[in-house]
C-alpha cells in the first residue's frame, strides 16, 4: 500500500547537482577551510536585514514551542547566530571551520552573548552528546549532497523543532540577456523546494514560509559593474562592449558615476517536528 505519491527524486537530483560542481569547496574539506579562512580575514560582523527578519517571523514559533535551547549547523559569519543567543539559553554552533567558529565566538563576545559554545567537526560526522530544542540552519546546505542524511541528523539531535532555510531567487532580466548573447551564465540550481521534497520522501511533511526580499547591487564605476556581472558567464563568452550595453539598460547611473540596480529574492524557511525515526 503505497502512502507516499510517487514523486522526482529530489534527493537525487540534489546530490547530481553537488557533484557537478567545479567548485573544488564541494568534495575538499581543506578548501573549504582554506575559503573561510580567507573570508573571515576581511570580514566584520554584520547580521543581513534578512536573516534579522526571519528570525523575527520565527519568533512566535519558537515560543509556542518552548524553544530554549539551539544547536546551529554552519554558522557562517553569525547573521542569525548571534539574534538565536538573544532568543535562546543557550546556542551551539558546529563547522568545520575553525576560523568561522572563532569568529562567531568573538561577535558574540564583544556583544555580551556569553552563552554561545561551538563544536569544530564535520557536520556530516558530528554525533551531539545531547538533544537540543532547536536544530537550524540556514544557508549552509550547499556541500550535503545526501540531504536526506543531514535532516536525519538535524532530526535526531532536535527535541522539538527543526528549521532548514535558504536564500534564493530568479536570476534577474540582464542575466538572461548576457545568457541569450552566449555568456552561457552559472545560475545557482539551488532552491528550498528541494528541502521539502526530500522531506515528503523521508515521510516527513514540513512547514514552508516564503518570504520575499530586496536587496541593492551597487558597483562604483562601469568597468566594475560589468567585471562584476559578468563573473557569472564562462571567461570570455560575451565580449565586454556587448556586456556593457546590456548591464546599463538594466543599471541607473548616479551623478557620483556609480551604477545601481535592486534585485528581488526570497527566503524560504521549512520547519518540522522531529520524528527521530531512525
């Protein structure tokens, strides 16, 4: 007796995704490390205005379900570590990267957030000695290519609630024209409807809260904007005066020579109870 409707392998098609990467940050853990490190060394702590209101949508939920205690899988630069320590007792991070968790340490306690810990493992390979109330993440999906074994583990290490978000979005108007003019643009395949297939395939039917967003591009001069834009394409498959054309119909131009344009995404947020099957 079948329960489940047959449906695309999600799972699949995810790990297919993963592997066809040229990105050599997927499969090499120390080129994954050695991105982080190199991040870090420039970056400042700046929570995104969008992470900020995700957490403020989540609040209620975590609330109602009595969330006091949260274990954070791939903290990043902590733009929503730091606002879980404001909600929670207690935060864990864990990350393979040293210099991440470091960072998110030192955030944390320039700010008075003494109640963060971190875990320095491979998600894929980290048992926590404990439950937690909360098991999220956020935007740190990109390198699981056996997503139906992450959110087994998310799942046996939350008590009460499991939370999976990502950022995403369709590409805007000048990319499609740099495409169609042979750029042969990478657009990220990635998406949260992913997260929800390979769910329902695991038996699980999760929650979804798609929220929309819009963030401004900005490039101080001409010959930025196009280098910028055009990182997207293969090297050399649109020639710059073409590329130049296209990106300032699409971009204003300001009296201080600057190009401007704003772009639309959305973050999509799944949420379920843990079921802790296996």
């Amino acid at each position: 007796m079948r329960e489940r409707v047959p449906m695309t392998d999600f799972a699949r098609q995810w790990a297919e995704h993963v592997a066809a990467s040229a990105s050599p940050r997927m499969t090499d853990d120390q080129a994954e490390r050695d991105f982080w490190h190199a991040f870090m060394t420039r970056k400042t702590y700046a929570p995104e205005p969008s992470a900020l209101q995700v957490l403020e949508r989540l609040r209620p939920l975590l609330r109602a379900r009595g969330v006091e205690t949260a274990l954070e899988v791939g903290p990043g630069w902590g733009s929503y570590t730091l606002t879980l320590a404001e909600l929670c007792r207690e935060v864990a991070c864990v990350d393979l990267s040293r210099d991440v968790l470091d960072f998110v340490l030192r955030a944390g306690a320039e700010r008075g957030r003494d109640n963060i810990t971190a875990f320095h493992a491979k998600w894929e390979e980290f048992t926590p000695e404990r439950r937690y109330d909360l098991v999220f993440g956020y935007n740190c999906f990109y390198r699981q290519a056996d997503l139906a074994d992450c959110f087994r583990r998310m799942d046996r290490a939350a008590d009460k609630l499991c939370v999976a978000g990502m950022n995403t979005g369709l590409a805007p108007a000048w990319l499609h024209e740099l495409d169609a003019a042979g750029g042969r643009v990478s657009w990220e395949w990635k998406d949260y409807i992913y997260f929800v297939g390979v769910l329902y395939q695991m038996g699980i039917d999760a929650n979804v809260m798609v929220l929309p967003f819009e963030k401004e591009l900005s490039y101080p001069d001409t010959d930025a904007l196009v280098r910028g834009e055009c990182a997207r394409c293969a090297p050399g498959a649109v020639d710059g005066e073409t590329a130049r054309a296209i990106l300032c119909r699409h971009f204003t131009q300001r009296p201080d020579g600057s190009w401007r344009a704003n772009v639309k995404y959305r973050s999509g947020v799944v949420w379920w109870t843990p079921v802790h099957r296996d």
